[in-house]
C-alpha cells in the first residue's frame, strides 16, 4: 500500500530552507540517522514519505540512546572534529550551524524573563552550568524528543523534524531524550538512565577512543539545563510531568 506523502509548512521560505539544509547535513554526516525520503520543496515547505509508526516510549530508552551514540561518533568523525562549542560552525555553503554557548545563553537569559528562574542568582547558577559544560568534543543537537522519532512496526526507528540543529557536547541531545520522556511518562528509573548512558558511551566510543566519556555527573548537569530550557512547554506536546528544578549546581553564584 503506497501511503500519501506528508507535507509540513514553514512560517517562511528560510525556515523551509534552513530545514532542508540540516535534513541533507544529516543524510551526509549522521548516516546511522535514517529520514524520510525528502519528495519535494516548495518555497515554504517540504513533502516527504509517510512512515508509519509510532512515538519513543521509555522501553525504547536503550536502542535510543546506542542510535544517538553512534550518530554523534559519525557526526565527530565525518564534519564535528574541528568544531568548538563557543563558536558557530559552518554548513557546505556558509550558512551558521549554531554554536551551543550563545543559543542557550540567549534562553536561559529568556526564561529569567518569562519567571521561570525565580531570581538573578538562579540564572547566574544556570549560566555557570551552562559554561561549565561547554567543553570537549562536538555532536549535534537535534531536538531529540520522543515525537521526532518514529518506531516502525519492524522496529526500525525513523528521525524526523529537523527544523532546529546546533552544536552541543556528546550527550546534552540524550538527556534531552531522557527529559522529554519523563515529561511525557514520568520519572524513569536510575537504572534505566544508567543503562541508556552506558549503551550510548559504547556507541560513541567506537567511533574514536575519545568520545564515550560522559559521566552521570555531566549527564546529570544537561539535564538540569533542560529542566529550565523546557520549563515553557510542560502542560503542551504531551509533557504532562515536570522535571524538578535545580540552582546548586558547579558555577552558581
């Protein structure tokens, strides 16, 4: 059975561009990152093929976590080995690839704004955090939350919505996945985050002996960052649970 295409609409032909350029930036440089085949581009839009399936449950934590491992090692080995985390990266015809210290230095200014730090020396705590875990080697950040993946009934798992792609340190995209889980199921089990950390470290890891080295200490620091950076959206996409937020972590002040 041949399914009908699916079309998504950009508020702007740049939008619509920028998308096409991170989906073939992908396709070149995270090939374990399987997509749907891109059909065609209209000047604010993008129609690809159907993939039927379903959302990442937290079941699916560990083959997650080894496909993400191994798309970031790709992604290092094949363009990110030269990268910096302080410094925007560039993509085959010059456009920014953003940097990891300046986006989320902007939102985490703009939650401050919104209320959702409740004083200066929460984001001053969250700026250090911030800074503190913007070193070693580069991967990519691909919004990796459980709707933009698709899990096929062969089990074979589809990446989809490329619309936002930046720098961010090995493992900041994982625990962006092990976020969005608890905020759509609830909290996950140590074990089960352990485990998923020790399957991604493996995947990275055989790519270069120098990826693979997050620690649950680091991952554990992404993932107070995220509480803040998604503090906005819990109660909208099916993120019925709040992930607890933070302020004493290494860099407050």
């Amino acid at each position: 059975m041949n399914l009908a295409p699916f079309t998504k609409h950009y508020p702007t032909p740049e939008r619509a561009a920028g998308a096409v350029r991170h989906y073939r930036w992908i396709n070149e440089h995270a090939k374990p990152l399987r997509q749907p085949a891109l059909r065609t581009m209209g000047p604010d839009s993008l129609t690809f093929e159907r993939i039927e399936g379903r959302s990442v449950r937290p079941g699916d934590l560990p083959h997650m976590a080894e496909l993400l491992g191994h798309a970031h090692g790709a992604a290092w080995a094949s363009d990110l080995r030269s990268a910096s985390l302080d410094t925007p990266h560039r993509f085959q015809d010059g456009t920014a690839f953003g940097d990891y210290l300046g986006l989320r230095e902007k939102a985490l200014r703009r939650r401050h704004e919104q209320g959702y730090l409740p004083n200066k020396a929460a984001l001053y705590a969250m700026l250090g955090l911030l800074e503190a875990t913007a070193q070693g080697p580069c991967a990519f950040y691909k919004d990796s939350n459980p709707r933009n993946f698709i899990i096929t009934s062969t089990q074979d798992i589809v990446a989809v919505d490329t619309d936002d792609l930046s720098l961010a340190p090995m493992g900041y995209d994982l625990a962006k996945l092990i976020a969005t889980l608890h905020l759509t199921y609830g909290p996950l089990r140590d074990q089960a985050v352990n485990a998923a950390l020790l399957a991604y470290n493996a995947a990275a890891r055989s790519h270069d002996a120098r990826l693979g080295t997050t620690d649950r200490g680091r991952l554990d620091s992404f993932l107070g960052l995220h509480a803040v950076l998604t503090a906005p959206y819990v109660g909208r996409n099916g993120y019925r649970y709040a992930l607890p937020l933070r302020f004493h972590h290494r860099g407050a002040s």
